[in-house]
C-alpha cells in the first residue's frame, strides 16, 4: 500500500512540475513574441523616419539625379519594394 502511494506522490509531484515549466515556457514564448514585434517596429520608424530621411538630406544629388519616372513625390523616387515598411 505505501509503494503505490508513493508512486501516485511522485505522479502527482511530476505533474505539477510540468504545469510550471509549462507555464514559464508559454509565458516567455509569448513575452519573446511581442518584444520582437515593438523591437521590429522600433526598427522600422528609425530606419524610415531618421536613416532614410537622413541620407536624402546627405547625398540629394543621388535622389534628384535619377530619371523623372521614378519620381512620384516632389523630388523624392517611390520607396523600393525591399526598402518598404508597410
């Protein structure tokens, strides 16, 4: 009668185990999973908002010297499709 009682204490300790460890896993996968979204989108508005616009105001001739059916908006070519980040 002990031996199955201890058995049944162990399952059940086991048990538990594998809820926590279950529970921190799902906890961090889903912590992981929205830090990369804001890390991504943090990455994104810099690249667009202070890289881009920064390198037009350095090297202007470069944006301005390119033939005029790239240009759609005052000057500026259309975001490249590898470059967009919408």
């Amino acid at each position: 009668m002990e031996r199955g009682q201890g058995a049944l204490e162990y399952l059940l300790i086991l048990g538990a185990v594998l809820l926590v460890v279950a529970g921190v896993v799902s906890t961090i996968y889903l912590s992981s999973s929205s830090l990369f979204s804001a890390v991504r989108r943090q990455v994104e508005n810099t690249l667009e908002n202070e890289v881009l616009s920064r390198l037009v105001i350095l090297f202007p001739a470069l944006y301005l010297s390119a033939p005029p059916s790239q240009h759609t908006n005052h000057g500026f070519p259309r975001t490249p499709a590898a470059l967009s980040t919408r």
